[in-house]
C-alpha cells in the first residue's frame, strides 16, 4: 500500500488527505447551520432563506456562515470549507474569506444594520471562480476541534461572486474535517539501488509573461532523468512562435531528453505542426503522436488523448496499436502517460470517458501507473481499474499532474478514490523506477512546502 501523504498549504489550498486502510483517519461532513449575506442598500433587510450567498463591492454585499462540529474523538489534521459558485455565478474575484470571534448571530435576525464583524484570520484570498464551481478553502489552523466557529466573506470588486447558500440541498456549503493520524511510514533500512532511471516532469506548462513555468524548469535543473511534458505546453495554441518564445526558454533547455504528449492547446495550430515540428521525432510519428521506449525495467508509453483528432476508442489504431505494444514488451513495469485524465476532480474539465479504451488496455496488461494533466492542478487517486473502482491488486495508479507553470484551478466534485489534492503549488512530478517498484514525489516550486511522496510495488 502506498504511504500516506502529509500536506502543508496557505489560504485556498486545496489539499484533503487520506491515508491507507490500517490508519485510524476518518472524515466527516458538516452542513452549515446558519447562513445569510446582508446589503448595504437594504439595511433593515434580512435575506436568511435566500437560495445564495454573495460578496460584492457595488452595493457592498457580505456573506456570513456558521456550523457546529461536535463529536470529534481525535484531533482534527484537515478542515475545508467547501463552497459552490452558482449556476451564473462567476466573478473575477471570488472574495476575501475570514474566520470570526462572533458566533452568536442568527440567520434570520442579521441585517446591515447589525452585522456581525468579519475580525479574524484571513483563511482565503479567492482569484476568479467560475459557474458550478466548488471553491475548497483550507481552514484547519481555525477549526482545531469541538465548537461553533462562524466564517465571513467580502469583496472589493463591483463583479460580485455567487454561492450556493444551505438552501440549495446538495450544493449547500460544507465543512470537510478530517481527524486521527495515518501510520508512520517504515523506516528504510537499506540503501535503494543507485543508477534507477527517473521520469519527471507535469502538464500544461508555459505561458509568455507568466513566470511558473520557469520556477518549475528550475526544479528539472536539479533532477536528472527523462523529462515528460503532459500536453498543453506552450500556450496559448502550441504554434511555433509559442514553443519558441514562451515553452523554449524554461523548459525549453531540457528539450533533449523530453519525451512529450500532446495536449488540446497543441491542436490549437492546425495537425499539433508547432509541436510535432518543435519536439522532431520524440514526439512520435505526426499525425499520430503516440510511441514507446523503455527506461531500465520499465515500459513507457506516450500517448494522445485528443481523441476526437486521434481516435482512443476500441478497436483504434491507437488502441489496437496499443495492446500490441504492451502484448510485445518484455518489462516487468509499465508507465503511461497522455494529456486528459480519466479521473480528475478538477472543476473545469470533468473526466474524460474517451481515453477508457486506453485506461483498459494498460489494466489488462498489468500496468502500474498513469500520469495526465489538463486540470491545472495536482490529485493523486488510489491504484483503480478502468471503470473507476478501487483495486490493490491490479489497479493502475492514475495521477493528475497539471501544476507545470499554467494558472490554477479549482476542484469539484471530489471523485471517488481520490487520495491526495492540491491546487496552490506549481511543481513536478518524480517518479524513480526501480526494478520491480516505483517511488513517487511531488517536488515542489521553490519556496512552497506541499509534498506527497510514496512507493508501490509492481504487479
């Protein structure tokens, strides 16, 4: 089984922990039992059945909300406030949120006139936020055990930010609280064999004028081993002015021990050209943009998930080339990695269904793991077959790993499986391929302290 990851993170972090089946962890989730926003231009009313919250700066509009945790045995290692933005209700900024000493009011006394004060930790800074988004909020450094505890939002900007409110049933806000501890992991009593190659690198990487991609590039000076760019790697369409000018001078320098896979961004420019012509022939053949090598004991497979260009569906090409690749390799291991994940939480793009013929074939030749990116963000599922169930025996390890220097973004509904999320911290994913396991690590930008880490074995 995999160890249990530990996360570390600041305001908006979105980072929920769960550990393997021996640790005595448990969540809980709380709905809220007071919530309501006031007006400035209405003073004297009361909007405690509203079906929404909202921060706003034109007129000024504050959201207030309260929940009661009780029964907690353990000592709680994550709390998340969850929101949802309403079906129209996207804003550039999606507020400033506060913790509050004031946890006396009522949802259906407060009003302008007597709001309650919005006095204490800043818990979020929100950026933009889109329709039917959930916005996780990391409250655990305010939320430390048993007790009523009272949150508050505000704006400064006139594009007021919509959120369901408790009236909404299943979109209701939540608090998600984790509490006990996940096992210590065993010690390593033996030094790992030296000379294992590495697979490093993430997705949806460079952007002109944007400076992540260069603090992840960063990382890669310092890691040896072949480097995997997940796809959208130069934006905002993969032409050969955006490989050469944004994706050239950060990630561009390890050009020559890249082997990438091609993202929708890529496709942007007519046949993926800017990126097939960029990458040569470590992209594969163009047109198809699938291919294969091996690293030590280890089969590595590259392929396109833009599956609507280059069919994934059984019985494909792809797909068909695919089995028969697998079917010929001599590896005790095998990795695979393409662009859109089969599983993500991500809440601006859902789970791609298309690439489940591809999932399947690597499930039934006993593939270990996955790596995708496209959600701008990094999760980590538990090992699964191709129709999302759990399985420690065979199932493949899927990670999404699009933190490469792109903007962040949120996450939604929290799949099933889920182990591990972030959304705070660009990075690199690491993985160092021994004989007959594999070791995982989330290596973070400089300056930043999230980390996930962890080993299996191969089937």
């Amino acid at each position: 089984m995999a160890t249990a990851a530990v996360a570390t993170a600041t305001a908006a972090v979105v980072a929920l922990l769960t550990t393997a089946p021996t640790a005595s962890a448990a969540t809980t989730t709380i709905s809220p039992t007071a919530d309501t926003y006031v007006q400035d231009s209405t003073p004297s009313t009361n909007y405690g059945t509203s079906s929404q919250l909202t921060v706003d700066n034109s007129p000024v509009r504050q959201s207030f909300l309260k929940f009661n945790v009780s029964g907690l045995t353990q000592a709680v290692t994550s709390a998340q406030l969850r929101i949802r933005v309403t079906g129209s209700g996207n804003s550039s900024n999606g507020g400033t949120w506060k913790s509050m000493t004031d946890t006396t009011w009522s949802e259906t006394g407060v009003t302008w006139n007597n709001k309650p004060a919005i006095d204490g930790a800043t818990v979020a800074s929100l950026g933009s936020v889109t329709n039917n988004q959930w916005v996780e909020i990391d409250v655990t450094s305010v939320v430390p055990g048993n007790g009523t505890f009272s949150f508050g939002g505000t704006s400064t900007s006139s594009n007021g930010a919509y959120y369901d409110s408790r009236e909404s049933a299943a979109d209701a806000p939540q608090l998600v609280i984790t509490t006990g501890t996940a096992p210590s992991p065993t010690p390593t009593t033996s030094t790992p064999p030296s000379g294992d190659p590495v697979l490093v690198g993430a997705g949806d990487i460079a952007e002109c004028g944007a400076t992540h991609d260069e603090a992840t590039a960063n990382l890669l000076d310092g890691i040896s081993g072949t480097v995997m760019a997940i796809g959208d790697n130069a934006y905002p369409n993969g032409s050969a002015s955006d490989f050469t000018n944004c994706y050239g001078p950060s990630w561009g320098r390890h050009k020559a021990r890249t082997r990438p896979a091609s993202g929708n961004h890529e496709y942007n420019t007519s046949g993926a050209s800017g990126y097939f012509n960029y990458f040569g022939a470590s992209a594969g053949e163009a047109g198809k943009g699938y291919y294969s090598f091996d690293l030590g004991n280890w089969h590595v497979v590259s392929l396109n998930s833009n599956c609507s260009i280059v069919s994934c569906a059984a019985g494909s090409a792809q797909e068909q080339w695919l089995r028969s690749d697998l079917a010929a390799s001599t590896k005790p291991c095998t990795v695979a990695y393409w662009h859109h994940p089969r599983y993500t939480s991500g809440s601006s793009h859902g789970p791609s269904t298309s690439v489940q013929p591809l999932y399947q074939a690597l499930y039934d030749n006993n593939a270990e793991v996955i790596v995708t990116g496209h959600n701008h963000q990094y999760e980590r599922f538990a090992p699964m077959n191709a129709t999302g169930d759990l399985d420690n025996t065979r199932g493949i390890r899927q990670f999404v790993a699009g933190m490469g220097g792109a903007g962040m973004y949120g996450f939604g509904t929290i799949q099933p499986n889920s182990e591990v999320r972030n959304n705070n911290t660009w990075g690199v994913l690491k993985l160092t391929l021994h004989s007959g396991s594999y070791d995982w690590q989330f290596v973070p930008e400089a300056g930043k302290t999230f980390t996930d880490s962890g080993t299996n074995t191969c089937h």
